[in-house]
C-alpha cells in the first residue's frame, strides 16, 4: 500500500532517506526545507545566529542542524571504528548500524569511499594507536541539487516545500496509542499542515529535540530524554611534535587532478579516559586560536563557500604542499553523558512560534585527564617513526579548546534501554509513526565526523518502509 511520508530536513541525511525511498518504493514522499531549493546559493541565516564562536558558557556553537542546509558541505567525512561498533553492539544493540551498508546514493556520491570504509584501521603491533583514515572530498556535494534533480526524475511521487519553517507535530492519542497526524509549518508567512501517513525528523541534533518535545508537550505526554546526551567532540592543541626529517603534512586536501585526499590520524586501540579520543598532525605554522580568528573575520558568504567551516583560510590551499620537521598534536575528546551536555526548551517562542531552547555544552573539564593520559603513557613516539621529540603542554592555559559542532546524541537510540528515545530502528519508542534520520540518534559520538555513519543512518531508516 502506498504510504505519505513527510521528511522534516532536508541536509544531508534527510536528502539521503528520500533518494532511497524514491529509488525503492511507491510511497509518496514530502519534503520539508528551511531553504529554497532553486537558490544556487543561501545563507540558512537561523544558523549563522550561532557563529562565529564564543566561550562555551555564552552560546552553543555553530551548527547547521536547523531543518534543512541543502546547499552546504560537510567536509572532513569518516565512519565509526572498531572500538564505536563494539560500545554500540555491546552496550546498545546497535548491530544494524555496525553492519548496515549506506545508501546507494551515498556511494555515488563519494567516489572511493571504499578506501576509506573498509580499510579505516590498519592493524599495527602498537599497544595503544592504529591509523585511522578520512575521506576529505575535493569540493562541495550540493544536496540542493540532488534535489533538484530527483524532483524531476520523481515529479509524481516527490512534494518539496521550500522556505518551510518546521514547528511542531500535531499528536493524536487514541487508546493509549500514540500517533503523529499533521505537521504544522510556516511558509510564506502562513501557517499550514501537511497530513501524512508517517513522520521522519532529520532536523539535527540540535533541533529535532526541540521539535520532538514541543509536540509531544502540547499533549504533557514525557518524552524520556529527549535532549538530554548532548555530546560533541571538542578539540585542541595539546602539544607539538618535532621529527628528524622534513615531511609532507598528512593533513592535506585533494589536489588538482583528485576528487578525494586520504587524510590520516591515530585512533586507540582502547579506550583513553574511558574515552575513544583521536590525535591528528597539523603543520606547525601558526596557532589554532589564530586560524580561527581568521575564520570569524571573513564575510558569510566567503564562509560558506569554503571547503568545510572547520579549515583556516590561509592554511586550507598550503597543507597540500607542506613540507615540515614541526608539527602541532591535534587531539579530538569524546564527550559522554556524564559530561552532562543537554537541550532544554522554554516556554518563550520564536518569530516562527517553536520554543527556544537553551543549551548546556558538555563539560570539557575531563579533556585534561585525558591529556594527562596520553602524555602518561609516553608510547606516542614509538608509533611515528624518525621522532625527535615530542612536547604535550603541562600549563593548561596553553590549550585552547574548541567545539567541533558535529553535535549528536540528543534523541539517542537503543535495543536494551526502555529510556531511550529511539529503538534500534530509529523509531520514537511508543509512537506510531515517527522516526528520527540525522545525528540525535547516536548514543556516542565517537572522535571524528561521522558523515559516513549518517549515511547508514539513511538507510536503517528508509529499510522500516521498504516492505509496507
């Protein structure tokens, strides 16, 4: 039976469920947009409000998870390891995730994605690193024109609403049975609802829990956890490393006859601090808190047009050609639940009526202990060969820590607890019909981009509709 099935986002994983559900099935598919899918190129300014980057206890920072950012890029893009899937198997029953394979659009998308998937860690005889790799595509995958280009392969089954403001779910109880029968939007300046069959959130980690839990409060049913488990990976220098001989940086992107660079770092073989945390290498050549300066100077449009928000301006075209005995050690911290990072709404309302929420960063005070570690283990040496020596700060103002906005966890997923937000199918337990596609579904976040993970996301999601 053919079914409606409302996308609410249409980023990047929300762009990816509805190509699948396209290729795979009869039903009819709406897509709900914050932006306008014929604009070559728009600001989604609702995002922008949390850039450039302030003290953690000021503001959140900036994230592009607010319904919909078809037209910008994620640049550095990699996969959970071993050591995620195991905490997901063990501690969550996520084998799906583990095991899933990612949507047939993604792989066309990405070519040589499989050098990066399937050959992530190189097995070492070292006792704590192994090598793991990044996909760092050579320009931007526009969703918006995917888009465009699956609402004309598809122009019966695929409805888009541009320049649609998302604000809650109508919810219906019936019998204690719980089910979602419209989505109220702003377009146009008008309210208005979409009906459909079932309801899919790819609004980000930051926004669906917002969206999930004003609609669910309208009828004072408690949506557990819901935005609690806010995590993030945090980064910083944390000290330098110096080699014998001149080499080529590792941090590179792609160069002019590439579509994509293999970028590498080291991932632990266990757990650092209780904690799955990377080091990378970056060329010695001016200070992280430098290079983001530079970031916040340049106008939005220049911003956004760059190979991923994260990169430097004046480092993002010369790493390519850096040749150095000096390097800065680059360390991504996982956060965790017990570092207590959270959403929470209140009553006040925006222009468009959804409820502003406020939102507390994880604590970033274990990324210390985590540094002491490493510099505890004095093994880091004997993995890159030709060292010299190797400098992790003791003086803790010398580490400046900042946010890597790859924000997940709010909405988290699991076969094993009853408190969970979603099941291991990404369905909001004890609801009919609504499912959640983006970031807000990972019970952990792991020390890198997880992109690729969000593309298996898309696919667990879009497998529960196949055989309707």
């Amino acid at each position: 039976m053919i079914k409606k099935i409302c996308i609410v986002g249409s980023g990047f994983t929300g762009t990816l469920v509805a190509a699948e559900l396209l290729e795979r099935t009869k039903h009819e598919i709406i897509l709900v947009d914050l932006d306008n899918l014929n604009h070559e190129f728009q600001i989604n300014e609702q995002s922008f409000n949390y850039y450039p980057f302030k003290k953690f206890s000021d503001v959140l920072t900036f994230s592009l998870g607010f319904g919909g950012s078809t037209n910008l890029w994620h640049g550095v893009m990699t996969d959970f390891d071993l050591l995620d899937k195991k905490r997901l198997s063990d501690n969550f029953g996520l084998e799906n995730l583990c095991k899933s394979k990612m949507t047939n659009l993604a792989y066309k998308l990405f070519p040589g994605i499989e050098k990066i998937l399937f050959n992530n860690e190189e097995k070492t005889n070292h006792k704590i690193w192994q090598k793991k790799s990044y996909y760092v595509p050579k320009k931007p995958f526009r969703f918006r024109k995917k888009l465009r280009e699956l609402k004309k392969k598809f122009t019966s089954k695929l409805t888009v609403f541009n320049n649609t403001v998302a604000i809650d779910l109508d919810i219906k109880l019936d019998q204690n049975l719980v089910k979602a029968i419209s989505l109220n939007v702003i377009s146009d300046n008008k309210i208005n609802k979409i009906e459909a069959d079932f309801f899919i959130s790819s609004l980000g980690a930051l926004e669906t829990p917002r969206f999930l839990k004003q609609s669910f409060d309208k009828e004072n049913i408690h949506l557990a956890n819901c935005g609690s488990n806010l995590l993030d990976h945090p980064f910083a220098s944390i000290g330098n490393i110096l080699f014998n001989r001149k080499i080529f940086s590792k941090h590179g992107h792609p160069g002019l006859f590439s579509n994509f660079k293999k970028r590498e770092g080291l991932s632990p073989v266990k757990l650092i601090n209780n904690r799955n945390s990377s080091i990378n290498l970056i060329p010695n050549i001016m200070s992280i808190k430098d290079s983001f300066t530079n970031l916040k100077s340049g106008d939005k449009e220049k911003l956004f047009k760059l190979s991923a928000a994260s990169v430097p301006f004046t480092t993002k075209l010369i790493f390519n050609f850096v040749r150095t005995d000096s390097f800065k050690l680059i360390c991504h911290h996982e956060a965790l639940k017990t570092d207590g990072g959270s959403i929470k709404i209140i009553d006040k309302k925006d222009k468009f009526g959804r409820r502003i929420s406020k939102y507390s960063y994880p604590s970033t005070l274990s990324f210390f202990d985590t540094i002491d570690e490493i510099k505890s283990m004095n093994l880091l040496h004997q993995f890159y060969d030709d060292v010299k020596k190797i400098d992790i700060f003791d003086n803790k103002s010398n580490i400046d820590i900042l946010p890597a906005s790859h924000y997940a966890g709010t909405c988290f997923a699991s076969k094993y607890h009853n408190d969970s937000v979603c099941d291991q199918n990404f369905k909001v337990r004890n609801v009919q019909n609504i499912y959640i596609a983006d970031a807000s579904v990972l019970p952990i976040i792991g020390n890198s981009n997880l992109s690729f993970t969000l593309c298996k996301v898309a696919k667990i999601v879009a497998d529960n509709f196949v055989n309707l």
